[in-house]
C-alpha cells in the first residue's frame, strides 16, 4: 500500500468511527493524532515533547519534536535558551517553539496495540461526552428502549443512542423483564460518573405518572388541566389533583375520557395501578375531603401552623377512608402536604365529652363553685380562667341565672386563683434557677419559664440557641402545651437574641422588612430555620 493510498484510508476510518458512534470527526482524528504521539514517544523517548499532526484534506502525517525557548532551562530535553535556538534559528524568541520534523514511524506491534487502545480510549471518552451533552437537559422526559442486560437486579436499557439504568427499586413490584423487552420509562436524573455519564430511569416515580397523563390528555399536554400533585404506591394504588384554566372543561372527565379509555391506557402501562383522578382545590380543607374519596366526611378541623387536619368519618367510613393498610390516608396526606388524623364521629364525641369534663372539672376546682356552673361556663365557650377574669361582665351576665353579682364573684375568684398561681410558678422558676433577664423576655408567661427550667434551660443566651422546632414540634418540645404557633415561638427566640446581644433589634427589623436581606453568620441561619 503506497503512502498516499495509506492516508486516504486514515480518513475513511475516522469518518466511518466517527459515523458509527455518533461523535465529531474532528475527535476521532484528535484521538489518533494522540496516539501516534504516544508511539512516537515510546520510540523517541518519553522525554520529549513529541506531537503529531494529521492533515485534515490529504491524511498526510507529521511528526515532529518541539523544543520551547526560555531565559531559563528547567527540563533540558524540552527547552532551550535564547542564546542555543540563535544557533538554529536566527530570529528566535522566548515563548517560540523549534520544530525538528521526525521521520514517519513504522509501527510495530506492540506500538500499534498501544495506539489502537488510545484510540479505543479516546473515542469512548469523546462517545461519553457526547452522551451527556444529548441527555443532561432531558431529565424530566419519557423515553423507550430496550432491555439489553441485568446486573444483580439492575436492567441497563439501550436507548438507542445510549444506554441507561433501571435499578430495581425503580421498577413496579413483581415486575419482571426478559432481554428485548421494550421500556417505557422516565428519566429522573443525568450525571457524570468516574465511568461515563449515568441516565437513571424509574417507572416508580410520581412523575412518570403525572407524564403518561400528559401523553394520554391532549389537554394536559395543551395546559388547559394542570396536575398540580401526584401521590404513589408504586404498582398498587395513586392519587393524582388536578385542575382545570378553562371552566367549561371537567378536569376529571378529561383525564378519565370516554368510558375510561384515558385512565385505562395509563393503568395498562402501570400494571394494574388503580389512580384515583382528583379535583384539586386552594383551600385545605376541601382539598383533603376530595383527597380521602372514595370515604364521605362529616367534618374536618385544620391547625394551619402544625399544617395537621382532623377529619371525622362516619363509624361506617372509617375503614374505607383508612384504607387497606392505611394505603388511602397514606396517599390523601402524601398529595396533600397535611398530616392527617381521621376519628370516627363516637371518638370525636367521646374525646369532645372528656374535654368539657376537664374543663368544668378545672372551674369546679379553681372557683370553687358546683358542676351547674362550671358546666355552664365550658357551653357557653370559655375554656381558661383567664377568659373568666379579663372578659368585660357584660359577657358573663348574658349566660342565663348570672346576674352582675354572680359574674363579678367568679372574675374575682379567677383573678385571685391565677394570682395565687403566678406566684406559685414564680417560685418554682426561682427554685429551677431560671435567671430573672429569662423572665422580661415578652410573651414567656410563668408556666412556660417553669417548663424551660424543667428542661434546664435556664439563661436567654441558652434560650436563644435553640430552635422553633424544640420548642414546639414534637413529643418532646418543651413548649409543646402552651398553645404557641410557629411564628410566636419564632418571636420569643428572636427577642432573645436580641437580650443577648447576637444583634439589635434594628437589624431584626430590618431583616423582617427585607425578607432578601439576610442576617450575617449563624444567626441568619437559625432565623431562617425557625
């Protein structure tokens, strides 16, 4: 084979490699250019900085040693001073490169093997690349392919262009595939690995579901219906709320088409997966009712800032709204955002009885006045002695057989009781050691300072530390039965932090009125947690 006939072939197997595994020619000639470097080195000498050069139009190969030109030698093999490339070149400069041509190298077989696997390398490498660059921005979408092998559970699925992984707790239980079988499935995420980039695939995901709507209904895919959330069991069981922008058009309807022909394509596709199709609502209470259809609900009760919703059930309904291992509640809270408790209408009547006998119990004991009257107080509405002892005696000589006397008697007795009570707690606080600066924090009554001492805390610096959530949230929160609200227990440990000097109350305002504007250092932090 002549020289000429050799270099054209060059070209045609960098065009064919360049075709066959979807990448740039420029690469694939960049990665033989490479590897004939890497050869000529291993005959040259490692040393040296050898580079090679395949010409673009002919596939004519040069090959040749470059040597830099510096003021001062650090590797005498790559560089040489002005004063030595003068000798070679008269005009040379420092930065300039002396090119020395080599002659052609005939390969042998080792030299050839070393520059096929840096090819081989480079070109995956270049393949690699260009796999990411195609999928990065397609997360989000579904793609088919084909099994192509399993590796302990795992199935890498052939893209066509690519491959990607379905691992096994991405796929529907007792889901099964053989190789060849085509994949329907959606990609929630696209990363470089240390081995290539990685297209992960799921059919458990919540938006492969909300996505195969969105195949099925012209209308979701035309955002006339929104899916505003979607809640799954994987393979058993979803929810999904969706909402209609044109009022003439049924969102439901829409999503469940003409005798389920809609609804049917997705659950076919799901293996069986019952959906339940749900019109979502703005408003909590409505939204959560809708959730737990198929149950029927006779009442809900929302405590916005826990973000928690008791909802009675008819004694009837209580399994249904339950569901099958608490599958429906499970689900109804899942595409909601609300915790949810659910009692039938017997529990909420026997839990409402024992709170109006602890109540009236409460009265009989700090007023010292007959179960008639306590009793009377809790129907009427009061539920503390100090709604008793602060509400104007209009409020309480409208209750029917209380004149001013009786209403007067009980507000002095209430005020009296909760006097004896402060002082009480005061000097339980002081037992405690809870400091008096703890105390002039506004809005710590006594019975909280006493609870923050239990729980040994006992100066603003420590109250200060901590966050809402230990006030608050959970079994164990210090604060947990004085009735605080998110924002209030945010309030108290901000204006400890400002008693303790991590700053003034100017920046607290400040950082209020500029919600963008954060605090410098760790206190920032803690005011966004809280």
């Amino acid at each position: 084979m002549t020289q000429t006939q050799m270099h054209v072939e060059l070209l045609a197997v960098a065009d064919a490699v360049a075709r066959d595994k979807g990448i740039e020619r420029e690469q694939v000639l960049e990665a033989m250019e490479q590897a004939i470097q890497k050869a000529g080195r291993s005959k040259y000498g490692h040393e040296h900085d050898i580079r090679a050069h395949i010409d673009r139009s002919t596939g004519g190969i040069d090959l040749a040693r470059y040597t830099e030109v510096v003021e001062e030698i650090e590797n005498e093999m790559t560089q040489m001073t002005v004063e030595q490339a003068k000798r070679i070149k008269r005009d040379a400069e420092i930065g300039e490169f002396l090119v020395d041509p080599l002659p052609p190298i005939d390969f042998g077989r080792i030299a050839a093997q070393t520059a096929k696997q840096v090819i081989v390398q480079k070109v995956r490498e270049a393949e690699r690349e260009r796999q990411y660059e195609e999928y990065k921005d397609r997360a989000g979408e579904i793609v088919n392919g084909l099994v192509k092998r399993f590796e302990f559970g795992t199935v890498t699925v052939d893209l066509g262009r690519a491959e990607a992984v379905l691992r096994r707790d991405e796929v529907l239980p007792r889901e099964s595939f053989r190789r060849g079988d085509r994949v329907r499935a959606y990609i929630y995420d696209v990363r470089r690995e240390q081995r290539g980039p990685q297209i992960f695939l799921s059919r458990s995901h919540p938006e492969f579901l909300a996505k195969l709507f969105a195949q099925e209904v012209p209308e979701i895919y035309d955002s006339i219906i929104e899916i505003r959330s979607v809640a799954r069991d994987p393979g058993s069981r979803a929810k999904i709320a969706v909402i209609s922008n044109d009022s003439s058009i049924d969102p439901v309807g829409a999503c469940v088409g003409m005798r389920g022909s809609r609804v049917q394509a997705v659950v076919a596709e799901l293996q069986g997966e019952k959906i339940d199709i749900i019109p979502w609502s703005p408003d909590p209470a409505t939204f959560v009712v809708n959730a737990l259809a198929p149950a029927e609900v006779a009442k809900v009760v929302l405590d916005e800032d826990a973000r928690k919703i008791e909802v009675v059930v008819p004694d009837d309904q209580l399994s249904l709204a339950i569901g099958r291992r608490g599958q429906n509640v499970r689900l109804a809270s899942m595409l909601t955002g609300w915790d949810i408790d659910i009692l039938t209408e017997e529990q909420e009547s026997e839990r409402r009885q024992a709170e109006f006998h602890e109540r009236s119990q409460r009265f009989i004991d700090a007023l010292d006045v007959d179960d008639v009257i306590a009793h009377l107080l809790v129907t009427e509405g009061f539920s503390s002695l100090e709604e008793i002892a602060y509400v104007p005696i209009e409020d309480l000589t409208e209750i029917e057989g209380f004149d001013e006397e009786v209403a007067a008697e009980l507000r002095a007795r209430a005020g009296q009781y909760l006097e004896e009570e402060a002082e009480r707690l005061m000097q339980r606080r002081r037992e405690l050691g809870v400091e008096d600066a703890l105390a002039e924090i506004p809005g710590l009554s006594a019975g909280m300072l006493v609870a923050l001492g239990e729980a040994s805390i006992k100066t603003v610096e420590e109250f200060a530390d901590l966050a809402s959530d230990e006030l608050i949230f959970g079994e164990e929160a210090i604060l947990r039965g004085f009735d605080l609200s998110g924002a209030e227990a945010n309030e108290l440990i901000m204006a400890a932090r400002v008693a303790a000097g991590w700053f003034t109350a100017e920046e607290l305002a400040a950082a209020n009125a500029e919600p963008e504007t954060a605090l410098e250092g760790e206190e920032a932090a803690d005011s966004v947690d809280a």
